[in-house]
C-alpha cells in the first residue's frame, strides 16, 4: 500500500483519524488543507475572501499530485478535494481511498462553532445539497467507514481491521 487517502465531509474527522492510522502504519500524516495554508500564508477562509473557491479547490489539486508519486504517506484530503472524480481516481491509483462517513447532523454538531469554515456559511438548504452531492463521489472509495457514535479510536480500530484485510 503506497499511501491512505482519507476522504469526507467538512468535520466528518478525517484529520483526527488520519494522525492515528499514521501512528500505526508508520507512515508520515498530511493533512492538504494545512499544507495549502501553509503555502499561501493565509488560512482557508481568507483564501476563499481574497481570491474565491476556484482559486482554493486549484490549489488542494496541485498540493495533493506532489504525494501521488510518494509513498507512506496517511493523507487527508479537504471535503470538496475527495468529491473530485478526477482527483479520487489519482487517489485510488496510487493508494487506497478510505471515506469517514458522518452524517449531515454530526457535522452541524461538530462544527456549530467553527468560524473557519467558508461553505458552513452557505444557507442550510445549499449544505445539505453540498453534503448529498459530494456523497456521490465519496462512495466511490475502497473503504466506507461510518463514524456517527463513534470515538475517533473506536473508527481507527475499525479502519485498522479492514486494512489488515
């Protein structure tokens, strides 16, 4: 396995989970949206303010083609990122493609207070359609990880036994 791509919403805990699997496999953890951040010198929002979503979402596709030639790497990708078709067949090129599935209300629950999130700022019809339309890609991944209930150990271990599979 060259590298675990870890692909969902927005607070569905992609980075979260994805810093444990690192820990297990020994490999080295990148999370897109902070290497992004850390290019530019801004954060995501201000990116989204100054130079709109387009600019964004080019941004996260370049940043994650510089680890699809690498390896050991647990790599979470940005929401929209995993919901690219394109970008998901890389993914599963050189890799394997793990969906942290939350539900619509875990999300909500989960980022109620956080500013940093441009699209959690759209009207709440326009997330739920967001949410159900990059679903569609999502599932297109090699594994389906549910997680509303659970602890971010319990989805590690999870994850764990399906990739020693």
């Amino acid at each position: 396995m060259r590298n675990v791509y870890l692909v969902g919403f927005m607070g569905s805990g992609k980075s979260t989970v994805g810093k444990l699997i690192s820990q297990e496999l020994g490999y080295r953890f990148v999370d897109i949206d902070k290497e992004v951040e850390n290019q530019e010198g801004i954060t995501i929002r201000e990116i989204f303010e100054k130079f709109g979503e387009q600019y964004f979402r080019n941004l996260e596709k370049e940043k994650l083609k510089e680890f699809i030639d690498k390896s050991g790497y647990v790599i979470s990708t940005g929401g929209g990122l995993g919901a690219d078709k394109q970008m998901m067949e890389l993914m599963k090129s050189s890799g394997v493609v793990i969906w942290i599935d939350a539900s619509l209300e875990e999300i909500l629950n989960r980022c109620q207070n956080d500013t940093d999130r441009p699209l959690l700022k759209l009207p709440y019809e326009k997330i739920i359609e967001l949410y159900e339309g990059r679903r569609e890609v999502y599932r297109l991944a090699d594994l389906h990880i549910h997680t509303d209930g659970k602890t971010p150990l319990q989805i590690f271990e999870e994850i764990h036994k399906k990739l020693k599979r």
